[in-house]
C-alpha cells in the first residue's frame, strides 16, 4: 500500500482564483495547487531556502523541490504558452492564523511611541544586528528624543518574511530600519511605506544605533542581495560573508 501524502501546511488560501491572458481565446487551462503556490510564495517572494521552506511547511526538502519545480513550470507553461492558470486545490492544512493572532498580541505588548518621538528598529539576535531580514524573528525598537536612546524594547516577529516583516515594522511604528542583508523586494516594501533602511551594518546594535545618531553609521544604501533558494551545503547563503558580491562601505547619516 503507497504511503499517505502528509499535508502541506499553507499560511492562508488567496483571495483569487485564476489568472487569465488577455486576448486569448477560452481553452485548456493549468491548475496550481495551493502547496505549490506556498512553495513559490515561501521561496520567490519571501526567500526563503528550500530548506527553510520545508520546515514552514511541514514536509521534506526533496517534496519540496519537487513541488516548487512543478509550479515554476507551470507558471512558465501559462505565461509563455497563454494558457489560464487555475488556482487551487491541493492536499493542504491553513495553519496561518494562529501566527497571525500570535504576532498581533505581541503588537499589542508593544509600548505605543510618544509623539515627537523617531522610533528606529534593528534586526536583533543576541545582542547583534542580525544579518538577514526576511528571516528576523526578533528586533530592538529604541525610542530617540532630542537625538538621544529614550527608550528600548524587543519585539519577537514569529519570522514571518519580507512582506509580513515590513508591515509588522509599520505596525509598531518604526521609522527607520538598520539590518544587515535586504533583498530588493523588501528594500521597495519598505521605502513604500516610507520606512528609512540603513542596510549593510553590522556588529553590536546599541553601538549602530548610537552611530547612527552621530552620524558615523558604516552602511550600504545600496546593498542588493538574494537569497532566494540558493543553498550551498545546506547552508543558506549569507550575503554578510561575501563583502564583494554585496559590498559595505562607510556612509553617513544625512
């Protein structure tokens, strides 16, 4: 007897259901499932390694390979070939929720920012400025006044990715974020919600942000890194550990 398919866990069903070209007659269309599009969510928009990506979703890394292989194909057969793309079914579970409450009462434990008050957030792991953003399950929000550290929390972050990450940053008020390695997509849904990035730092966090006040921060406006399923010895790549792909050079608070 084949052994039963385990569920895929999912963060939430999509509001949609199909994409359909634009002047291309009714025809034979493509379905992809939910876990698949979990899969290209986690690894293509998020970042996520497949590694990672198969413990969000409970499986192994070889039936996630094998997942986001298929959908990537699928996607590529409908955009090039203009077939409609269906999307659903799937042998899944939505276990979102319940990290959707978890993140929001942990909001809620957040002190609210006084008024004339910059609140600047640090991608936070012991004390260091954590080196990878879309995997940040804590940050330090240091509250400043009159250009000095008023205050400080942690907010734990669940580790929820990029998009999820930028708003759980506007939800607690941040106006500025210093991180080390940012891919591109979420430096855009940061400066879209009008949060200032100081990507590339690294070291202590109480000392970037002190720096960062005195205008002596060493940052890099333009660090430009993917994560995005590259694994080398089931590492996930770290773009701090290759100073020439990414670069870090000295720059200044304006």
């Amino acid at each position: 007897m084949p052994r039963p398919q385990r569920q895929r866990r999912i963060h939430r069903e999509p509001e949609y259901v199909s994409f359909v070209p634009d002047g291309i007659p009714p025809g034979g269309s493509i379905l992809l499932t939910l876990d698949e599009l979990e899969a290209i969510r986690l690894v293509d928009l998020e970042g996520y390694t497949h590694a990672q990506c198969a413990d969000r979703m409970g499986i192994s890394r070889t039936t996630v390979s094998e997942i986001y292989e298929n959908a990537r194909y699928k996607i590529a057969d409908s955009i090039v070939n203009g077939k409609p793309l269906d999307i659903g079914g799937g042998n899944y579970i939505v276990c979102g929720r319940g990290a959707e409450v978890k993140v929001k009462n942990q909001i809620s434990d957040i002190k609210e920012k006084g008024k004339d008050i910059m609140r600047i957030a640090v991608t936070y792991d012991n004390g260091e400025i954590f080196q990878h953003f879309g995997h940040t399950e804590q940050f330090k929000l240091y509250d400043i006044e009159d250009g000095k550290v008023k205050s400080s929390q942690l907010a734990d972050t669940n580790g929820s990715g990029h998009g999820e990450l930028a708003e759980f940053l506007v939800s607690v008020g941040a106006d500025a974020l210093i991180c080390g390695g940012i891919g591109g997509g979420a430096q855009t849904a940061l400066a879209e919600k009008g949060i200032k990035l100081y990507g590339g730092a690294a070291g202590n966090a109480d000392s970037a942000v002190e720096a960062l006040l005195s205008g002596s921060l060493d940052y890099n406006p333009d660090v430009k890194c993917s994560h995005h399923a590259h694994e080398h010895g089931g590492n996930a790549h770290n773009c701090m550990n290759h100073h020439g792909n990414c670069g870090h050079h000295g720059h200044h608070m304006c």
